[in-house]
C-alpha cells in the first residue's frame, strides 16, 4: 500500500521561490545573449556605435557574473574575445 505524501508550507513556498528565481535568471541570461549579439552585428558592420555597444555588453556581463548567473571566466572568455574581434577590424 502506497503511503500519502505530505507536503509542506516550506515545500510549497520553495517551489514558488525557485520558479521566480529561475525566470529572473532566465531573463538574464537571454539579455546577455541578446547583446552579446548586438555587439558582435555591430563589430562585423563596423558600425558607428560599436564602442558603446561593447561598453553595454561589458556591463551587462560583469553584472550577470556579479549574480551568479554565468561564472566569472565565461564572462571574461566572452569579454576578451570581443575585445579581440573589435580591435581586429581596426
């Protein structure tokens, strides 16, 4: 015979925590992505805001890092690899 499971408040409440927690992570690894490429587009362009669209990407990378949405070296990684696309085209 199968036992009944018991749920708990806390069970209930940590599950409605981790799906906020995951949507806001979500959101920000899909801003992350989104001017990542933004910067990449405008690099390849050589467009004329390309150095302000790197700075916003940067930004936008040291913060996700800062809250443990990628690891630091992946934003580093990212970071560097910009860079070196940027001053290639110079």
């Amino acid at each position: 015979m199968a036992e009944k499971k018991v749920f708990k408040r806390k069970h209930v409440k940590n599950v409605r925590k981790t799906k906020k927690q995951r949507a806001r992570n979500v959101r920000e690894k899909n801003l992350v992505k989104l001017t990542l490429k933004t910067a990449r587009q405008a690099v390849i362009a050589k467009a004329a805001d390309v150095v302000e669209k790197i700075k916003k990407a940067v930004s936008v990378l040291d913060k996700a890092a800062e809250r443990g949405i990628i690891h630091a070296n992946k934003a580093a990684r990212l970071k560097s690899r910009l860079n070196l696309a940027f001053n290639k085209t110079k």
